[in-house]
C-alpha cells in the first residue's frame, strides 16, 4: 500500500470514498478484498494465515470493558476508531 495510491478496486469501493479513508481503513478494505478472491488472489498464501478475528484488542471491548480499564487516554483514543471503522463498513456496504 502506497500514500496516495488510488483505489485498487474501483469496482468494489467508490474512489471518492478511498481517497478520505483513513490508512488503517484502507488497508483493511485491501485485505478484505484479497480475502473474497480466495485462491485467485496473489496474496492468498498470506491471507490464509491471518486469525479470523480479534477480540483481544479494545476496539472490539464492549464500552464497559473499556471503562473498566480506568484509563482515559486510551478510551479517548479507542472511541474515534472504533466510530470511523463503522462508518467505513456502512460507506462500503450501503454507499
């Protein structure tokens, strides 16, 4: 993934909508991508490796489990990202 690169899919993300992605969005767009291609993808043998999911990271906690942790820097921190990851995922979804 390169800054700046334009959408590598167009037919599957709008390229007005790569462009205002965040980096971390982008590459998870990529990845999800690669992952639908199955075995046609050029990344499969690396795609093939990755957990199908994480739930040990915060941006997956329920928000009591945040707050549990008494730490506000990292709550401020964890709650944009978790907001533009679902807002990227409508976007993509519903357009």
């Amino acid at each position: 993934m390169l800054p700046k690169q334009p959408c590598p899919f167009p037919d599957w993300v709008q390229g007005g909508y790569w462009g205002r992605a965040p980096w971390y969005v982008q590459m998870a767009l990529q990845l999800l991508r690669e992952k639908e291609l199955g075995a046609a993808s050029r990344l499969a043998a690396y795609v093939d490796q990755l957990p199908p999911s994480f739930p040990e990271i915060p941006i997956n906690w329920a928000p009591a489990q945040l707050q549990a942790l008494q730490c506000p820097h990292l709550i401020s921190m964890v709650r944009p990202v978790v907001f533009s990851v679902l807002c990227s995922v409508f976007c993509v979804l519903w357009g």
